[in-house]
C-alpha cells in the first residue's frame, strides 16, 4: 500500500448554524485514484475548498505529504501541487482557450516555460483545435477539458475533480475518463473526483468515501460503497445501476 498523499483529519467547517463538514477525516494515497461521493449539500466542494486553501475551516488538519498546510493560502497551497477544478466552469468566458489554460500555467511557469506548458496540455485533454476559439463559444464537453486544462497547467500532483463529468453524454463521459486514467497512469497524477455520475466513480476509483450531511457515512472499494445498505438508503438509492 503506497503512502499518504493526503491526510484530512477531523475537519470541521460550519456557516453560521449549519455544520457543513462534522469532523470529517480521510486519507488519500500516492496514485491512486480516490472519489467522494454523497448527496447534494453533503459537503464535497466545502472540502476541497477548506483543502486547497479558500476556505479555512473551523476546527481540524490537512496534512499534505506529511506537512501541516491547514489554513494555507491557496496560491501556497497550488505552488506544493494541490490544484481543483470548479464546479461551475470558471469565468473565462471572453478568453480563448490558449489564454484560459495560460492563466493556470503563469501560476508555475514564466516565459517561454508558460507556453510549453500549455501546449503541453492542450494536447493532453484534445483541445488542440479549439486553441483560438472563445470559452462562452464552446460546448460543455470541451468545455470541461479547459477546466481540466487549467488545473493541468499548474502542474499538479494532486487534482481534485469538482463534478467534472456533469452534464456530458456517454461517448463524452468516456473520452474523459480515458483522459483521466492517463493521467494517473502515464503522468502518475493523483486524482480524488467528486462525482455523481456513477459510471465514472465505479469506473476509475479504487476507493470511495460516502459523505452525507457532513459526515462520513462509508468507506471502501466500489464494490464495498455499491452493496452497503446505508450508502444505498442515504444516496444510491434501491436499485441504482453502479
Ligand atoms: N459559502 C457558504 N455559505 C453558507 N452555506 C454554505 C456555503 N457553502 C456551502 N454551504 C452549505 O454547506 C452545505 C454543503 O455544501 P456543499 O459543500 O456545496 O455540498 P456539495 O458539494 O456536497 O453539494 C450545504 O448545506 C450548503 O448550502
Ligand atoms: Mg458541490
């Protein structure tokens, strides 16, 4: 079993009243490819927000290869090569494709290292052809592939997927998982996906966890997360195709 990439340890995060992460703690390890899942409002994005540094969270540890980075910046916590893709595609509207990814590639390069890196990831996720056209011109499946770009280009070792597979057709949804499984096989990227779209979680994940209402409810293999009864009773649902 490969080491800890990733150690969140009992996290806290509330809003006011509301306790939207309740002593959550989980483990992600080097190369693997991890996957959170749970229902709506579970508490995934406020996760990888208080992970990645936007928000801090209220009682808790992340630990990052061993190191505390709780409460870091995000731009510190980018530079240790921790980057998310977003829920809702970012505003890059009136961007082209070329300078949307070149944003994520400034993050860790400068001068002609930036545009080797873009490049670099443009072919990766097959946006080669898309290069000079606009964001707000372009449809949601190629559209996601420049989120993915984006977070490429700062050259992460961990990449956190924010329900990236949302909305795409199952051709779609299978070009970019392949996408993804060369990432973690060829360029040895850790990848956690939140996802509700159940063929790709049972598809790529070796491990999941099952949030619901802020708490950890499961664990395991997909096998494991399909066939737990409180996985089915607070998410899958009865008879849910996995
Ligand atoms: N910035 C915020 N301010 C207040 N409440 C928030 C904020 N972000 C999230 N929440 C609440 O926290 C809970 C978890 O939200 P979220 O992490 O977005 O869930 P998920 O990504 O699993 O759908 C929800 O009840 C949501 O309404
Ligand atoms: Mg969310």
């Amino acid at each position: 079993m490969s080491a800890p990439i990733l150690q969140v340890s009992q996290l806290t995060k509330r809003f006011g009243s509301l306790v939207a992460l309740n002593n959550v703690s989980l483990e992600i390890r080097e190369g693997e490819i991890f996957s959170i899942i749970g229902p709506n409002g579970a508490g995934k994005t406020t996760l990888f927000f208080n992970i990645v540094g936007l928000q801090k969270p209220d009682a808790g540890r992340v630990l990052f290869r061993g190191a505390d980075i709780t409460g870091k910046p995000p731009h510190k916590i980018c530079d240790l090569g921790i980057t998310c893709t977003f829920q809702v595609p970012r505003a890059f509207a009136n961007m082209t494709v070329e300078e949307a990814v070149r944003v994520g590639a400034y993050q860790r390069y400068r001068g002609r290292e930036v545009q080797r890196k873009v490049d670099e990831v443009l072919q990766i996720c097959e946006l080669e052809e898309y290069r000079h056209q606009r964001c707000c011109d372009m449809g949601l499946a190629p559209l996601r592939r420049v989120e993915l770009a984006r977070a490429l280009a700062t050259e992460p070792v961990l990449l956190l997927l924010d329900e990236a597979g949302a909305g795409l057709n199952p051709s779609e949804l299978a070009g970019f998982m392949e996408i993804l499984r060369r990432l973690n096989e060829e360029k040895r990227i850790t990848l956690c996906i939140v996802e509700h779209v159940m063929q790709m979680v049972m598809g790529l994940a070796q491990r999941i966890v099952v949030l619901d209402y802020g708490e950890v409810i499961a664990e395991g293999t997909p096998q494991e997360i399909s066939t737990n009864p409180r996985v089915i009773e607070a998410y899958l649902g009865k008879g849910a195709v996995c």
